[in-house]
C-alpha cells in the first residue's frame, strides 16, 4: 500500500512540497527536497517520543539496568536529543515557507 504525501517543508531552502516520507532507524521522518536535493529529517512521531521516554524512565527505574533495556534507555536519550534539534530546525523553516518561485519574485521588485 503506497503512503500518502505529506506537506512538508525543506529545512535548507524553505520549500513547501508535498513528500512521501520515509522513517529512519531511531524512527525519525526523512525526505529528500525536489529542489535543493537536501535529505532534511523531520522529528518523532508522538508514538516515538513516548516510547523512547518510557525507555528512558525504565532505565532509572532499574538503576541502570541490564542488557537490552540499556540499549533500549541509550537509544531514547539519543533519539530524543536529536529530535529537539530537528524540531527546531523544521518549526523555523516551516515559519519561513515559500512556494517555488517566490524567491525569484522578490528580487525583481
Ligand atoms: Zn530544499
């Protein structure tokens, strides 16, 4: 069953498109931009989040457990790290969208 797009926009160029995403190992959404070519990451899904959480709370939980739940805790701060910085990164271009041939626009005023 093919995914359907999603509006998205590019972090390095501030396209608005319409994306199929795919989603990462550590399960972050990526793209690659129709114009700039740039592989932008999108952040976690809310399912993500709570599960990496929950697998970091497990951790304290089992004062630095063993085996599989240290991975699962490492894992989590990691992901959740890196998505702060995506999230950050989506929510300014996503503030500064602009439609293919805007740019070329405004320099001729
Ligand atoms: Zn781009």
């Amino acid at each position: 069953m093919a995914k359907k797009p999603k509006r998205v926009v590019c972090t390095a160029c501030n396209l608005g498109q319409d994306q199929v995403l795919k989603q990462t190992f550590l399960g972050f959404y990526t793209f690659q931009c129709e114009e700039c070519g740039e592989k932008v990451q999108y952040p976690l899904s809310a399912t993500y989040v709570a599960i990496y959480a929950l697998s970091i709370l497990s951790l304290f939980g089992l004062f630095f457990g063993r085996g599989a739940c240290g991975v699962l805790a490492v894992g989590g701060v990691v992901a959740l790290a890196l998505d702060v910085g995506i999230r950050r990164r989506v929510k300014a271009a996503e503030a500064h969208e602009r439609t293919r041939g805007e740019v070329i626009a405004e320099t001729f005023e």
